[in-house]
C-alpha cells in the first residue's frame, strides 16, 4: 500500500502546483504519508491531505481524504482533487 499511496500523493502536490498552492509530501518516522499544502498568500490556509484504498464491489479504489478522514476525490483524478483542495484554501478577498 505505502508506495501506491506516496505515488498518489507525489501526484496531486505536483496538480497543486498549477493553483499556486505549495505541497509536499510528508512521511513520518512511525509511516504515516501525507501532502501538507499551504497556500502561499494566505499561510494560515493549510491542510493535510491523505490517500487511502477501499474495497468496494470487489475493486479497490484509492481516494484523497481530508484531515479529518472524510473522503474528498478519487485519487485517479488529481486534477479535479487540486481543484477542490483550492477553492477550500481560497483567501477571500486578495
């Protein structure tokens, strides 16, 4: 799971790019991955972002998940998940 997992992630930080936010991907000591995103013109706007798989109907589909764990956007879609992860770390009126 942990490479599918990074690949995945190293893939949206790299769709973030295109809407100015800053991503990267985080590994911890105790194997935990993550992409921390910031926008850059609002830092307080930040999140942590996790990949994870579920098997549903026999298949295992890997989805982008919120910090809180709810699911965001399949991961065969970074685009459309960095489209999401920005409008939610948008700084209002700048």
């Amino acid at each position: 799971m942990g490479d599918d997992n990074y690949e995945h992630l190293k893939r949206l930080a790299a769709a973030l790019d295109a809407h100015g936010l800053l991503a990267r991907v985080v590994q911890t000591q105790g194997g935990r991955t993550f992409a921390r995103i910031i926008n850059p013109r609002a830092t307080s706007l930040s999140e942590n972002v996790t990949c994870r798989p579920t098997s549903a109907s026999g298949t295992q589909d890997w989805w982008y998940c919120w910090s809180w764990g709810e699911r965001m956007h399949k991961a065969d879609d970074p685009a459309g998940a960095a489209t999401k992860v920005a409008r939610v770390l948008a700084a209002v009126g700048k």
